[in-house]
C-alpha cells in the first residue's frame, strides 16, 4: 500500500528525541506535544520517564538520541543554561553529520532564531556563567548553536501558529506523523534512469486538471514497470487528498480474492481499519461512494485481468475531479480495453544506462574496471537493456576471474537473443544442485509463501534453506518482503519452464502445479517416481481419488492440495457444507481406503481429506508439517512403527472423527499441535508432555475432552487454548513451569478450581478465563488476586498480581468476581483489554491508571452501582443489562476519555436521576472525531428527545434541506432511534447491530452507509426487555456535496428480533455547531419551550 518504511527501520527504538529545558517549558507545552505524539502513535523518549536525573548521560541519554530517528531541539529562553542541553545538542548534530538517515528539525518557542544563532539575551547571560564553568566547551557550545540555526528547518511558535500552542503541536506532530507513515515509497537502489522514464511520463502536468485521468504502464516482465510506477507515485502523492499503492494485485487477487484486494484499496484510502465488506458488489458501491468527490491518486501494480480492474477502479465516474488512476501490466491490449486514456510503454534501457546499472551490480561502482571493459559491453549488448538481467548476470559474475567471465559470456552465446529467460537461467545454471532444487519449489510451490514455514519443510529435505536462500537472493533470483518469499514473474516462469523442460509427459517432471496436469497425473494414472511435488486447489477443480492413485509417486516430497477460496465450496445459500465427519472438497474418493502414499513426504497438506485412515504402510519418517484439517481422519497413526523426528506441525482441526491422537514420543521436535474442533476427542495421549519444543498447542471446542492434557516439560509453550472444552474440570498440573506462555484461553470450560499458579507465568499477555451463563457456577474457586483482599495478608504470604505486568487482555466473565476480587488491578498498567461481564460486584476499584485500557465489558452485572473511574484512551463500554447501575464516572473524567460507545441497554435506572440530555453532554467526547468513526450512545428510552428538528414514528424519515443548505457549513448529522422487541420475555429478543442509510433526493446512496459494529462481547441471553434509544453522531464527508432538495434515512436492527418504533435526525450547520470540532456541540440544551416536546405525529 501507500506505505514505506526504510531499510534501516529496525534501528530505531524511538520515533523521535526532544532536546529541551525541563524547568522552562515541561508542564506546559511539553506535555501537550508529548500527548500528541501519544495519541498519533508516535513513540517519543521522554529522559523524565525513562532516566534518573542522576545517570550518566553519556551513555543512557546518549543511547536514546542514537535510537531515535527523528531529533527535535526545542529552543526556549532558558534552553543554553542547561549544560545537559547543550551537550544534548552537540550529540544530535554529531549523529546528524555522521547518518544522513537521522532527521533533525529546531523548535523557536517564544525566542527567535537571530537570538539563538548570534547567543544574545538569556542565551548571552547563560554563556557568561558557562564561562567561569565550562570554559573548555563554551566554544564547542556555540558552533552547535550557529550550525542549527543555519543547518536545519524549524518550527517558529509565533510566525508560524501566531502563539497558538494546540495549533503549532498539531503542525509539528501532523509533519512527523506523515513521514513516518505516508513517506514516498522505497523504490531500491542503483535507480539508473528510472527517473528520467517517469519524467518523460510528464504526470505532473496532470495535477491541476480537474478532468479524472486513466494512465496506463505496460512491458515486458523485469523492464521495470513496478518502480517506475513507485517514482511516479512518489512525484505525485503530495498533490492529492488521498492515495493508494496497490503492488501485485494479480497476486493478492489469486491468494486472497478481490473482496480482499477491495478492503486493501478502501482502507488505505480511507485511513481506516477492519472495513467489512460482503460482496465485490458491495466493495464497488463503497469505493464510489466514498471516492467520489475525492482527489486521489491510486496505482495498481501488475493487472492481469479486467475484473481486477472493475472492481477497483472500473470508471472516472467514481472518483472526484483530478483523480489519477495508474494500472501497470504486460499487456498492452489489456490496458486498452480497460479503457486507459495513454498507454505508456517502458522502453529498455540506452547503452550507456545498461553498462552503468550492470557495473553497479558486477563491479559495486558505476563504471567496469579497465580489464573488463570490453567483457561488459558483450554483456550489455546480450541483454539489450533489461533492467532485471542487467540486475541478474552483475550479481552472477561478481568478484569472478576475467577467464571466468569469457567462460560464462562464451556459454551465453549459445542461447538466442531474444529468448530473455535464457539470460535468467544462466543464473541457474551456476546453482549447486540443493540450491536449484529450493529455486524450483519455490518457483513451482513457494512463492508468496512465509519464509520460516518455506525453511521448515525445506530444511527437512536437506536442503540447508537459510545458507541456500542467501545465495539465491545475492544473485537477485529471489527476496524477502515483509517475512514472505518474493520472486519476479519472469524469474519464475524461467523456473516453471525449466521443469517443463524435463518431459513433455506431465508424469515425469518433478514437480506438478499446473491444475490440468495435476489430474491428468492423478486421474489417469500417469504419475512416476520422477515427480517429488503437487499441488491443486481443491476447491476448484473436481478430481476422483482411488485407492491407487498415488502408488506410482512413491518419490513424493511435497503434497499440497489446498482449498484456495473457501467461497468455491459454498452452496446457493452461502454456506459451506460440512458433515458431521469434515468439509466436502471437490475431491471425491472413489474406495473406501487409500492403499499407498510416499514415505518420503516432508509436507503433507490435504483439507478435507476423504479417507478415515492413513494407509497402513505410511510411515514417512522425514515428515515435516502435516495439516489435515476438515478431514474424515479417525486416527493419524498407531503401533510403533517408524519415527518422526523433523516433524513440527500437525493440524488436524475440526477432524470430527478424530478420536485418538499419537504417540507423541515419535516427534519430539514438534513445534505446533492444533486439535481445534475435534469433537469425538476424550484426551490426549500423555506423551504430549514431553514435547519441550511445542510453542502452540491449541485444543479448542474440543467438547468432549474429559482430561486435560499432559504439560509437565512444555516449556517452550507460548499458546495455551483450551476454550470450549466443556467437560475439562481442571487445568494441566505444573502450569507454573510453562515459564514461556503468552496466552491462556480456558473460558467456557467446566474447570471450578483457577489455581495460584497462574500467577507465575510472567510473560502472560492474554489471560481468558470466562464462563458461559448457563455455565456458571457458585463453586469457581480463583487465585488468590481474585478472591481476597491481600493488604491485611503478610507482603510474603501471596504472590502480587505485579508479577502478571505484561497482561494485556483478561475475560473473567461470569465468574463470581466481587468488589475486593480486583484491588491491585492497577499493577496491570499495560492492560487493553477487560471483560468482567456477568459478575457480581456492585461498584469497581478506579480504572484510571490503566492508561492502554481501550475496552471494558460489564454485560449482564446485574448487582453493578456505579461506574469506576476512567482512563484516558478508553474507547468502549459495553455495560448492557447493568440493571442496578445508577451512577457514572464524573463529568470531568469522561471529557478526558476518547470514547467511541457506551452502551447502556437496559440500564433503566441510569434514567431515573438524570435527563437524557444531561448524559448526553456528560458522556460525549469533547475531542475532535475521526470522519470514518461514529461516537454512539445507547440507553432506556422511548422517546425521542425535542431537540431532533425532524422526528417521525417508523423506520423511515424525509428530512428537506433547508433553503440555505450549503455543504461548507454542514458539520455533520446526528441520529436517533428507539426500538423495541417484538415480543415482552426479555430473552429471545437480543439485538446485533443498528444499521442506517442515507439516501439523496434521486434515491442514491449519500454518506456512511451502516457503520456501527456488532457488539465485541456477545451474550446470546441478554434480551431487549422494553424500548431502547440509540443515537449516534457521524461529522460531514465530501459525499454529502450531492446533496440536494432533501434527504431520506432508513434504520434497521440487524440480527435481532426488535423493531424499528421511532427515529430522529439533526443536521448539524455551522451556525449550531460553533465550528462542528467538538462533539456535544451539535446537542443544544433544552429551552423550557423545547421540554415540552411535541408528539411525533405532529413532527415533520
């Protein structure tokens, strides 16, 4: 996406490092720059926070500043009479001068640069004093203060925010903000005419146009379309509203499906996150309502096909005046049909181009060395200006002989010119016999895949992965993006066709993708002992398996039969057919056993597999990760034969007629057990406790598990789940010896008894111990942080809940949580989320302190008061079915929060000592909002306040535009509705999610189309049990400019057995809104007049 992060981001620790004055500026402006930073995500060092003031700075404050990537030096009065700053600045302007990639800006709060750079005012008076003290840096001092001023751009408080602090912070952070985030792409190094290519595209001549332009780039595979187009976007970005980098949209689109390539485009558009979207359809009428009236620039990078193109960008129509849309492709045909207004096709590059890119890679400098002038000018005039075999045959003759050279370009001449992928395989050619084969499967198999997962199956094909790779990436055959093996497509197909190459009879290469010689192998029987990989998506193409159809593989390495898109296997009604054994594929057994698979498999990857057992004679010892998930499997293996000592990962969820697992001592390297889902499971075999290597074992839903699983020497373990298991009465003994966990999942089980041990695993970061309603029970017995106050208890008597610091999600829900069960909760300062839902307590320690706390679920605490105190980044409170609570934090502790919802369903008697509007002003958040946010409010109520200009009974209202309407007033509209259940038993009648729709006088869409989520903790048993109101306030989007004469709004309650009673709009103009930035600015305070609220039927 529009996103880059530099090669060397691993380096910084910090964002940013601020040089400034402690006594002069820190309870002011310092803190509010410091809260900015926080709450824009960017991680600063604070020296108050993270040093004593007694360290020594040399090496502490000194290590901060070389961590950081950007160095701020906030120049204030008294800044010079600080020796620490001073010393602090000499340091900056060191690194600075030593790595250009440090950025350093100079901050002017309240003094001038003249007075910093000539030392005169407070700046003279404090070098007077470091005279008599410090002569001997004095000088080195003032050189630091002249080179700041001259070096490097500031930030002026006065001249640039007339002294206004909020304005000025929001400017420095919003600056910082953008590098780190939406900076240029990185587009490489050694960029030999790559700019010169994109200038002559002249795309800035563009900018100011307000027609939408369809710009195409097209060329053969390795000429450099990609980082061309990521020139292009890096000249551009700047001049539009919003902008998107789509890179390999073919590939994304293969692997993911373009609902999903939809969600990439919308959100990196939108700044948003976790977009749903139902349907390409769906995704196409977001992206033009959204877009429409934006300028935006977007690239999508390797289109193959022309419904990638429409359900992306399919016309100028969707987007707003001097949009500019850019697709790259090889086909130029393609691009015409799309309907691209220019076609821009990359040509190769000049001779003197080529000769300075190849010497960049072969000899690491622009020019050959004198000896070789001539051997690369043969090579030159081979490649005829490839960029990507330029890039290639430099890496592979690199520190070679002159002889070697005139070897190698001697065996170059015997390929035809114009085949390029011959060019390619030169580079293979000069691979050793393990690193061909890792170049093949991952050419045939591997691409895309995550490097680690590659590694493991590789490495246990002896093929020594990481010391093989890096041989492959310095010849610029393969490489590395974000964790994932990448390749070129025209280094792959020279790949694939190598293996063509092998037999024109699919059954004698060695390795089988393509989907028709798959079955012709597996169908017809062609198979031999020459192919050592398959893979099919088995979702897509029907295949018939006897039981002898792979006896002729008996070579298997590699078998992958993968559901590539679970949508192929859904019926007319969208569902996934699964029977009470597995999930049905489009394989098809034809016999009720399978005779013969290869014992030499290292991965065997089949979902859905037919049979009930493995055959009797497969006992592949070299075996590496194993996944038959969705299966009719009953048991893997049995007896004693054979062992599995490279074996890492077994998947066997959602097997149903699983009912025995293996004997573990067999696989003693096992890294990853998932079990998840296997009903018909009673326990575990007991050797799973020997498994030191084991890091996840998950055993989730598996409801009839009666035993818990033997866990003496997991050490190693860092995922624990055992959710849903429940007939599991007691956890695995010597939980305190999984030193390494990191998360625990034991909610809905049948466990009474949470022992103390729980209080030793210190790296804990999820902790979910909740129950069910229906489950619950009076006898739970918890650890002691749960169940008793400790501040009478000796210091020694009970482990402190201090020891659990890192825990950042906690669900005790429904499990008898009292007032004194959570004292300490405090010491969990790095907590973000907790669910105490269900539980009896009638009021809550402060929550203040917890300052990462985001999420807060109380459903269903029936006994609960009174709300506790806030902390600041709160975004969500769930509290439905409170129905004792009364009392909510105060007004100044809410104001300070950055709520996003309270739901208060059925808390009637929050209603019973204050108006709507009182809790209105009192619970809405006085910050800024996020556009793509809504801040919503549920509450007891079956009346919509007066103060919703337009009200009317039903689901459905018409609201007219006043005759004055002008978009750059609208600040934003404000909502209301009340539902009710359909029937009066409190139970059946639970609710999913409110959802609305605006719509434009000629029945279009306009603005945000339902964007209230479903609630984050779902209890299926709390109903509505008489009317709601929900109101909601959504700020002004470029797509209401369409709006005209009037506007209509329909509601729903989705998921739900309630209707629709009621519904209210507002819209909020300039006049009412004093500006629109606040959010309770659009709730007028009701005048006596206004108390006396009209019926609606008397409401237009």
């Amino acid at each position: 996406m529009a996103s880059s992060s530099s090669h060397n981001a691993h380096r910084w620790k910090y964002d940013v490092f601020v040089s400034f004055r402690g006594e002069d500026i820190r309870k002011t402006f310092i803190d509010h720059l410091f809260d900015d930073f926080r709450r824009k995500g960017i991680y600063a060092f604070r020296d108050d926070k993270k040093l004593k003031r007694g360290e020594e700075i040399s090496s502490e404050l000194y290590k901060a500043i070389e961590q950081s990537r950007f160095l701020i030096v906030m120049f204030s009065n008294d800044y010079a009479s600080s020796t620490w700053c001073l010393r602090e600045l000499v340091k900056i302007l060191e690194c600075k001068k030593r790595d250009h990639e440090y950025e350093v800006r100079v901050l002017f709060y309240n003094v001038t640069a003249e007075m910093v750079k000539n030392q005169s005012d407070s700046y003279k008076e404090a070098f007077m004093k470091h005279e008599a003290l410090n002569r001997r840096e004095v000088h080195k001092w003032k050189k630091a203060l002249t080179s700041a001023v001259n070096l490097y751009s500031g930030w002026n408080l006065q001249s640039m925010s007339n002294g206004n602090e909020p304005k000025f912070i929001e400017t420095i952070s919003k600056e910082i903000f953008y590098k780190l985030t939406d900076g240029p792409l990185d587009v490489g190094e050694n960029l030999v005419g790559l700019y010169s290519r994109a200038d002559e595209m002249d795309l800035l001549q563009l900018v100011g146009s307000e027609k939408v332009h369809m710009i195409g780039i097209c060329g053969i595979g390795g000429i450099g379309k990609t980082t061309i187009a990521k020139a292009v976007f890096n000249l551009l970005h700047k001049h539009f509203e919003t902008y998107s980098f789509c890179e390999d949209v073919k590939g994304v689109e293969k692997r993911h499906g373009l609902v999903h390539l939809q969600k990439i485009l919308l959100e990196s558009l939108m700044n948003a996150r976790n977009l749903k979207i139902r349907s390409v359809s769906h995704g196409i009428g977001m992206i033009k309502r959204r877009m429409s009236d934006k300028k935006v620039l977007v690239v999508l990078d390797d289109v193959d096909d022309y419904s990638q193109f429409e359900a992306l960008v399919g016309s100028t129509s969707w987007f707003g005046p001097g949009s500019i849309i850019i697709v790259t492709g090889r086909d130029r045909q393609l691009l015409s049909v799309l309907g691209v207004e220019e076609v821009y096709e990359v040509e190769l590059l000049k001779d003197d181009e080529a000769l300075e890119l190849f010497s960049l890679y072969a000899f690491r400098n622009k020019d050959p060395k004198e000896e070789f002038k001539d051997l690369a000018n043969e090579v030159v005039n081979y490649v005829k200006g490839l960029p990507l075999a330029l890039k290639v045959l430099g890496s592979f003759l690199f520190l070679k002989t002159v002889d070697e050279w005139r070897s190698e370009l001697n065996k170059l001449r015997r390929y035809p010119h114009s085949k390029i992928q011959q060019v390619l395989r030169i580079s293979y050619d000069a691979l050793d016999f393990d690193q061909r084969n890792i170049f093949l499967d991952i050419s045939c198999f591997f691409k895309g895949e995550k490097k680690d997962f590659v590694m493991k199956v590789l490495d246990g094909c002896d093929l020594f992965f990481a010391t093989n790779i890096r041989v492959l990436i310095d010849k610029s055959l393969v490489s590395v993006s974000e964790d994932r093996l990448a390749m070129h497509d025209l280094i792959q197909e020279m790949g694939r066709q190598i293996v063509y190459e092998e037999s024109e009879e699919p059954g004698k290469r060695s390795r089988l993708w393509f989907p028709t010689d798959v079955l012709t192998v597996l169908n017809k029987d062609k198979g031999t002992k020459s192919v050592k990989g398959l893979a099919l998506d088995v979702s897509r193409l029907e295949v018939d398996i006897r039981s002898e159809t792979f006896k002729n593989l008996n070579h298997l390495r590699l078998l992958h039969l993968y559901i590539g898109s679970w949508d192929n296997l859904r019926d007319a009604s969208g569902k996934i057919h699964e029977t009470k054994s597995g999930v049905e594929t489009k394989v098809k057994a034809t016999s009720k056993s399978l005779d013969l698979l290869s014992s030499e498999l290292r991965l065997f990857c089949w979902p859905g597999y037919p049979f009930q057992h493995l055959p009797t004679t497969f006992y592949p010892d070299s075996l590496v990760v194993l996944d038959l998930s969705y299966s009719y499997i009953k048991e893997i293996w049995s007896g004693s034969q054979g062992g599995f000592m490279k074996l890492v990962s077994i998947n066997l969820g959602h097997c149903h007629n699983l009912i025995k697992t293996p004997d573990f001592t067999k696989m003693p390297n096992l890294e990853e057990l998932v079990l998840d889902g296997c009903e018909s499971l009673l326990h575990v075999h007991h050797s799973v406790g020997t498994l030191t290597s084991l890091v996840v074992l998950n055993l989730r839903n598996c409801k009839n598990l009666v035993s818990p699983p033997n866990c003496t020497a997991l050490t190693s373990l860092q995922i624990l789940n055992i959710s849903g298991c429940k007939k599991l009465d007691q956890f695995p003994k010597d939980l305190e010896k999984m030193k390494a966990l990191v998360e625990l999942h034991a909610d809905r089980t049948d466990i009474k008894r949470f022992p103390d041990s729980i209080l030793h695993l210190g790296n804990l970061q999820v902790l979910s111990l909740g129950q069910q309603e229906d489950m619950q029970t009076n006898s739970i017995i918890w650890p002691s942080f749960f169940t008793t106050k400790t501040h009478h208890l000796p210091s020694a008597a009970l482990p402190s809940l201090s020891s659990l610091k890192n825990l950042r999600n906690i669900n005790v829900s429904h499990c008898n949580i009292t007032e004194a069960s959570l004292d300490g909760i405090e010491c969990l300062s790095m907590l973000q989320t907790l669910n105490l839902s269900g539980n009896y307590f009638t009021s809550l320690p402060s929550f203040s302190k917890l300052l990462h706390l985001e999420t807060l679920g109380l459903v269903g605490c029936k006994n609960m008061e009174a709300l506790p105190e806030l902390p600041p980044n709160i975004q969500l409170i769930e509290a439905q079915d409170c129905i004792s609570l009364k009392e909510l934090p105060t007004k100044s502790t809410v104001y300070e929060s950055s709520i996003q919802c309270f739901d208060f369903t059925n808390c009637s008697k929050v209603m019973q000592n204050q108006s709507v509007e009182s809790l209105v002003t009192m619970l809405l958040p006085q910050g800024r909002i996020d556009p793509y946010k809504v801040v919503s409010l549920f509450l007891p109520g079956d009346k919509i306040p007066g103060w919703f200009s337009n009200q009317i009974m039903g689901d459905c209202i018409t609201v007219e535009l006043p005759a004055e309407w002008s978009y750059e007033k609208f600040k934003g509209v404000a909502i209301c509705l009340v539902f009710a259940p359909r029937n009066r038993n409190g139970r059946k009648s639970s609710y999913g999610s409110i959802g609305y729709r605006f719509k434009n006088f000629d029945n279009t869409p306009i603005g945000v189309e339902s964007p209230i989520p479903d609630s984050v903790f779902q209890y299926e048993n709390i109903g509505i049990k008489s009317e709601q109101m929900f109101m909601c306030y959504q700020q002004s989007e470029p797509d209401w400019k369409k709006a005209k004469n009037f506007i209509s709004v329909s509601f729903d309650v989705y998921g739900a057995d309630c209707v629709v009673k009621s519904c209210g709009v507002r819209l909020v103009l300039e006049e009412q809104g004093g500006g629109g930035s606040r959010m309770i600015q659009w709730l007028p305070l009701p005048s006596p007049v206004e108390d006396d609220e009209p019926s609606l039927e008397d409401t237009i």
